[in-house]
C-alpha cells in the first residue's frame, strides 16, 4: 500500500493520505508497519484444523512412517479386538516374568524363583486385564459424535475396539 506524507506547518501534525482515507496522526507517534508475506511452513496442522491436536510434520505424513504406524496391533482396523490383545500380549508377556524371577523375594532359592517369578507375572496379568475391562466398559458406553479421518483427510470407519463391545 502507498502511503503519500505531508507536513503542516502551522499545527505541527503530519497528514497520511492513502488510496482508501485520509488520516491524521500527531508528528511523535509516527508507526510504520511493513506488511510482511506469509511464510511457508512444513508443518500444518491435521485436515488444517488446529483443534484436533495433532500436526501433520514431514516425519508423520512421510508414507513409509504412515505404513509402519498402520500395521502395528492397536492401529489396525481389519483384526479383531481379541486377536489384537492376543497379539500384543504375546510379544509383550516375556518382559513380565523377568523382573520377578530376577529381583523377587525367592531369587536365592534353587527351582522356586522361576515359579515364583511367572505366578506373579500371571497375577499382574490378571489384574490388569481385570481393571483394563471395567475401564473399557465405563469409558466406551455411548457413540461418538464425531468421525475419524486419516492423515490424508479421507473418512474411515469407527474401529470396533473402541466401542463396548471390544
């Protein structure tokens, strides 16, 4: 925008005149603000919308990342709920025992802290199951309000293990 300066004299106030108006402004409080472009940034927000929560950066949109990410257990919309605990239980249940066999109260006794150690870890399995189903069934009683979208924007359906059914 072209701004065109002139000076009174006689009252000591400077008069700006641009294609829209004519303004006047006291000669100290002069503001001059350079309009700047705006910059372009690899990082946007998701489907542009700032609230979901989530940016959408050149690692997360990256296809191989987006791939990977797709085909773990919890992401995967085509398994059933149970074949995904089962899945995540089996490549998980071998860390459980472990610290119970190594730093258990039997860990000095011969044959009895591996037993001891899986009993235990069977124990933690149980309650957490235990609690992770009541959770389950307080927290996922109504339908959503809103639908999902991937990455690239596109609707997908409400995946079955966030309902009350799995």
């Amino acid at each position: 925008m072209a701004v065109a300066m002139s000076t009174k004299a006689t009252t000591g106030l400077k008069t700006f005149s641009t294609k829209r108006a004519a303004f006047v402004r006291p000669a100290r409080s002069l503001v001059i603000r350079a309009a700047s472009e705006p910059k372009a940034s690899a990082i946007q927000p998701v489907n542009g919308d700032p609230f979901i929560g989530m940016l959408e950066t050149p690692v997360t949109s990256n296809p191989e990342v987006v791939g990977f990410l797709s085909n773990l257990p919890a992401y995967r919309t085509g398994v059933a709920p149970l074949l995904r605990g089962v899945e995540v239980g089996l490549a998980h249940g071998f860390f459980l025992p472990g610290p119970f066999i190594k730093l258990g109260p039997l860990r000095n006794v011969d044959g009895a802290a591996e037993i001891a150690g899986c009993l235990s870890a069977a124990g933690l399995v149980l309650i957490l199951a235990l609690a992770l189903s009541v959770y389950g069934s307080a927290m996922f009683q109504s339908e959503p309000k809103l639908g999902i979208k991937t990455l690239s924007g596109r609707s997908v359906q409400r995946d079955p293990l966030q309902s009350a059914e799995g």
